[in-house]
C-alpha cells in the first residue's frame, strides 16, 4: 500500500516538474516576443516621428 501511494506522489511530483518547467519556458518567451513588440514599436514611434516633421516642414515651406 504505502509503494502505490509513493509511486502516486512520484507521478504527482513528475507532473508539477513538467508543468513548472513549461510555464517557465511559456514565460521565457512571451517576455521574449514582448521585448520584441516593445523594440518594433519604438521603431515605428520614430518613423511616425520623422513623417510628422518632415510634414510641418512641407507645411512651413508652403505657408513661407
């Protein structure tokens, strides 16, 4: 009896180590692809940044 409840506990503890090994992989890589939306989006932020003023610059031209 007292071995079919160790073995139960081992499966039981196999499985947590498999789950909290996964999890830390699934966060791994979503601070991952979050880094990488985060550096796309600074890139994009300047982009849109430089269209703006290249606009009030055509826009200074035309009204000068």
């Amino acid at each position: 009896m007292l071995d079919h409840e160790l073995a139960q506990l081992e499966d039981r503890l196999q499985r947590l180590l498999a789950a909290y090994r996964q999890a830390r992989l699934e966060r791994r890589r979503a601070l991952q692809e979050r880094d990488r939306l985060l550096a796309m989006n600074a890139e994009l932020r300047k982009r849109v940044e430089g269209i703006v003023e290249r606009i009030k610059s055509l826009e200074l031209e035309q009204d000068g």
